[in-house]
C-alpha cells in the first residue's frame, strides 16, 4: 500500500448527474448502490460520481501502465482513493494502520489516530523538500473503511487534512464512492484493478 511515483490521467466525465448531494451514508458497496440517480464514472473496481469544481485523475505508474490510484483534485485538496482485497468478516483496516503509522516513521514523520465519521483515521505529517528547495511538512489525513470483502482507503491532502472542522464536504465526496470487488479470489491486502475508461486522455507534465 505505498505510495509510488506517477503520471497523471485526466478523465472527462461528461455532465455532472449528480444531482442532490444525496445520501451520505457511503461508501458503498456496488451491488448496494442507493437511488440516487448520481451517474457514477466506471472505473473497474471504483465507481465514482462526477462533483463539481474537482477534477477526476487517475495516477498511472508510467513503467507498469497500471492504475494505481484515482484523484479527484480541487482549488483546495485532493482526495485519493485505493481499494483492496479484504477479508470476508475481517477488519483489515485495523490491521493496515499501524503498518502505514511505520511507514510514515520510517520516513521521519508521525502519524496520529483521531476518531472521524467512519471510525479510526490517521493524521499523518511528513517533510517533504519543496520545489524551491526549502524543506515544509505535508499533511496527510488517511480513512479507512471496511466494506464487503474490501477496504477502500481515501487520503485527503491540501486543506481537507488540515482543517478537519471545514472538510464536511470533501467527506461527502467520499461517502458517494463505490467499490466493486468482483467475485474472484483475490490475496488480503491485493490492490483492486483499475480500469481506464475510454474517454481519458493523457495530460502532459
């Protein structure tokens, strides 16, 4: 489940269809999908419903050509999400925190449990050298939640990390995901495919 260097996708998901903000009890799962008429772009294992003002990436792993995560980015945050493979009664998001706190450690930065709206997260801050060579502190809030035979982890980065109070909406964007786990048998913690619609184009660094 780490993080690797990628290229980005931009994905065109025509009208909105979003409509209301509708339900926020999600993410579900997409044999469970509630009526709320949101037209969901299909991406393999993430079905995510277009919102206004963000734009919908997927970071692709230039080498491989694999999808290794989808972004919806906007003027003051971004939200990543992956999916794995989970067990069927297991709660492998509790299993996945303290290997992602070691990670964050290992890398010289700390990791914080807070409790959120799904439960246990992690407020994680990490130096990261900047562009013009100074060193700052990234901010990372990662949510983690247990579906059927899944776990769908979502990173929020830019003002939705920090200001927790404000993120209400980002958290509804979230809460509209639906992760689709297929019927085969997959190893615990086996990234879920990704699949690239054929409206995206490739957007120059």
């Amino acid at each position: 489940m780490s993080d690797e260097t990628v290229d980005d996708l931009d994905v065109d998901p025509g009208d909105d269809g979003s409509g209301d903000a509708g339900p926020t009890s999600g993410p579900y799962d997409a044999d469970e999908l509630p009526g709320d008429d949101a037209e969901r772009v299909d991406l393999g294992s993430l079905l995510i419903a277009p919102e206004p003002g963000r734009e919908l990436r997927l970071q692709v792993d230039e080498a491989s050509g694999v999808v290794q995560s989808v972004v919806l980015a906007g003027s003051d945050g971004a939200l990543e999400l992956r999916a794995f493979a989970a067990p069927r009664n297991g709660d492998l998001w509790s299993e996945a925190r303290p290997q992602i706190a070691s990670e964050v450690a290992g890398r010289g930065g700390t990791a914080t449990e807070r409790e959120g709206r799904w439960g246990p997260e992690l407020v994680c801050r990490v130096q990261v050298r900047t562009p013009d060579g100074k060193t700052g502190t990234q901010e990372s809030r990662i949510i983690g939640v247990n579906g059927p035979r899944w776990l769908l982890r979502a990173t929020l980065l830019g003002k939705p990390a920090t200001d927790v109070d404000g993120s209400a909406d980002w958290e509804d964007v979230l809460s509209r995901v639906a992760v689709r786990r297929g019927a085969q048998a997959m190893p615990v913690g086996e990234p879920l495919a990704v699949t690239m619609p054929p409206q995206a184009r490739r957007v120059e660094q």
